[in-house]
C-alpha cells in the first residue's frame, strides 16, 4: 500500500492505537505531532499523504492547523474527533477535510475512512490537474487566435491562410505553435512601440 501518513493525536494512548492499526493494514506513519503547530511543521518536512488529525489539541487546533495544511501543502486531511457537533462539522467543510471520524475510532472504522479519504484525494488531484491542463489549452488557443489576427492583419490574408503560415513557421522553426505565436504577438508589440 505504502501510503504515507501523519498521525496528530494529543492522547498516547489513542495516537498508539491508532498507529498500531494503520501499520497492521500496511500504511506507512511517517511522524506523530502532538498539537497543530507541531502538525504543520511535519507536514511541510515530511509531505505524507493524508494526516489524522484530532480536533480537540494544546497550542492551535486540529481545525486551524488542518486548514494551513490542506491549503498551504495540498495535503488532504481526516479528522478525528470526541465532537460530533453540527459547528465541528461546518467549520471542517470550510478548511476542506476530505473525511471526519468520531471517536472511539476502531479499525472497522478508521480503515476505511482512510482508504476513501485517499482516493478522493487522488480524486481531487486528478481533477485539479485536468482543470490546469485545460486553462493552459485555453491559454495557448487565445495566443495563437491573437498571432493568427495579426497576420491575418499585416498581411491582408484569410483565417485560413495565417493559419497555414503560422503552423508552416512552427515546423521550420521547430517550435511549438505556441512559441511561435507568442514571438509574433512580441515582435507585433515592439512594432507598435516604436
């Protein structure tokens, strides 16, 4: 499996039971922190991919450091919790959990929590890039529409036609189109900043 996670629990006796079942189910614990501060400073260092993380903690809680981590490391998090407070769970929602678990947390029930927690973090992720992927496809379109516009333009030409020159110069150059595009649309602004 050899998932990386980090544990946060302010409670041995919990954080070992814990560790104990994720490592009989073949996951990786890669750190302990004891409170959210100390949580951050893990996750940054050993960029596991999923924490556990109780709630309730000394210095800044499980919520607060959830959310650095979540936003800043793009590491998904579970949370654990004696709270099954309707304010515990909107405020989770809003720092983008990817699952939340009451305790007494049992192996029936944290296995499984992680395991989907993880996927849907695989989920997410894959989705993001998609997303990344198309915006940069998006960007390129418009930049050779532009290069296109303005040969079309200087040389009194169809659509058609600068197309053509631009996909000609992009192979005689061996350039992507968008590099190409991108020296017309920069030798166009010189031109009119003269």
């Amino acid at each position: 499996m050899d998932k990386r996670i980090l544990v946060v629990e302010d409670e041995s006796i919990v954080l070992l039971d814990i560790t104990i079942m994720l490592k009989d189910a073949g996951f990786d614990v890669v750190g302990h922190a004891r409170n959210g501060e100390k949580a951050i400073e893990l996750a940054h260092a050993l960029q596991p991919d999923l924490v556990l993380m109780d709630i309730k903690m000394p210095k800044m809680n499980g919520l607060k450091a959830s959310d650095v981590i979540s936003n800043t490391f793009q590491i998904p998090v579970l949370l654990l919790t004696a709270f099954s407070q309707r304010e515990y769970i909107d405020e989770a929602k809003r720092a983008n959990i990817v699952g939340y678990l009451v305790k007494p947390i049992t192996e029936a029930n944290l296995i499984p929590a992680v395991e989907i927690a993880l996927l849907q973090a695989a989920n997410t992720k894959k989705y993001q890039e998609r997303n990344a992927q198309l915006d940069e496809t998006l960007t390129n379109r418009k930049v050779i529409e532009k290069a296109k516009g303005i040969i079309m333009k200087r040389k009194n030409v169809t659509e058609e036609i600068a197309y053509n020159k631009l996909r000609r110069l992009s192979m005689d150059k061996q350039l992507s189109m968008e590099t190409v595009a991108r020296r017309i649309i920069a030798n166009d602004q010189k031109q009119v900043n003269r």
